[in-house]
C-alpha cells in the first residue's frame, strides 16, 4: 500500500511539473503615423502568431515619429494592441503597468489590475490623454483570462481625441537663453574695450 502510495504522488508530482506552463512575455514597438490623433500602424521587425494563455504578458511600445512629440490636455484616448481569435471577439481581463515618458523624463505612470478588455485587443485601460508633451507610451499587460484564445497579431491602433504633435528641436529654455544672451553681451564687452584701447 505505501509503495502504490509513493508512486501515486511521484505520478501526481510529474504531471503537476509536465502541465505547468512557463508565463511568456512578448513585445512591440510601433511609430505613430502621419495624424497624432487617430490611425493603425505596425511593427516591421517584431514576431507575432503566438497564441496566449493567462499568464503571459505583451510589452508595448508606442512613440511620436522622429524629431516630433505628442502634446495633449486631458482628451478622450483609447490605444490597443491588436488580437484575434478566429472567431471575432473575446473578452479579456487584464493587469496592466503603463508609462508615458517626456524624453528621458517620465511624464505619467500607473497600473490596473483586472480591466476587461473586450473584443479582440489589449487596452491601455487609461481614457484620458496626459496633460503635458510625452514621446512614448510602454504599457505592459499581462493575461488574467479569457473566454476565448487570442493571438498576437501585429497591429496597434490609436485615437487621441486632443493630441497634436509639436517639433522637439532644440528650443532653448528661458534660463539657458538668458545665459546665453548674457555670455553674448559680455562677450561683445570684451570686444568693444579691446578695440577702444586699439
């Protein structure tokens, strides 16, 4: 009886240790197109397919085009990555991390735990635009459950009711353009004595 007793939890043990999935996390980094409000742009170098189960986590990554960043005061904002399930919908519930970055800054940070997503995307569960100018948004979201399979499909799609893109060009600050005014003028200073004692 202790023999069958000890294989009984040897075969429960190999079983447990076989059907325990390892969680897999995946990514995707996407440039906003031509309108800092709406559109569906993809991924040129990412790799999508992968069927998820609850667990596994998707890293997204979405940024203003070069030299631009997104400016905005509070709109309506509904950004997702896209899924598919073959069969048109699914519903999902979701924990998410999210940052909006200024350049090396960060502008917004925070996190969700258990928004549903419905139809065939992971959301950023945030409604509202950020007040400020922010370069990229990296939001993680990882798989709580679903009613149906999704697989990772390269798509992101945006809307951002009041976001418009401003250049992010090398405009001088207030206090840097005084000091630098100030070095100009006590450079011509130094200038004019010289010619004066000439």
């Amino acid at each position: 009886m202790k023999a069958f007793t000890t294989l009984g939890l040897i075969a429960a043990s190999a079983l447990m240790t076989c059907g325990a999935a390892q969680a897999a996390s995946y990514s995707a980094s996407y440039t906003a197109g031509p309108s800092a409000q709406s559109g569906f742009v993809s991924d040129p170098t990412g790799t999508f397919g992968q069927t998820l189960n609850v667990g596994d986590s998707v890293t997204v990554s979405f940024s203003a085009p070069s030299g631009k960043a997104f400016q905005s005061a509070g709109g309506f904002m509904f950004d997702y990555q896209l899924q598919d399930n073959g069969t048109g919908g699914a519903t999902l519930t979701e924990d998410v991390t999210y940052t909006f970055y200024n350049g090396a800054g960060v502008l917004a940070t925070g996190s969700v735990n258990g928004a549903v997503a419905q139809f065939v995307d992971l959301r950023l569960p945030v409604f509202t635009t950020p007040i400020g100018t922010w370069t990229e948004l990296v939001y993680t979201a990882t798989l709580d459950g679903f009613d149906n399979p999704v697989v990772l499909q390269n798509g992101f799609s945006y809307d951002q009711s009041d976001a418009v893109y401003v250049n992010t060009s090398a405009v001088p600050e207030g206090s840097s353009l005084s000091l630098m005014l100030a070095a100009l003028a006590a450079g011509g200073l130094v200038v004019r004595r010289r010619r004066a004692s000439l």
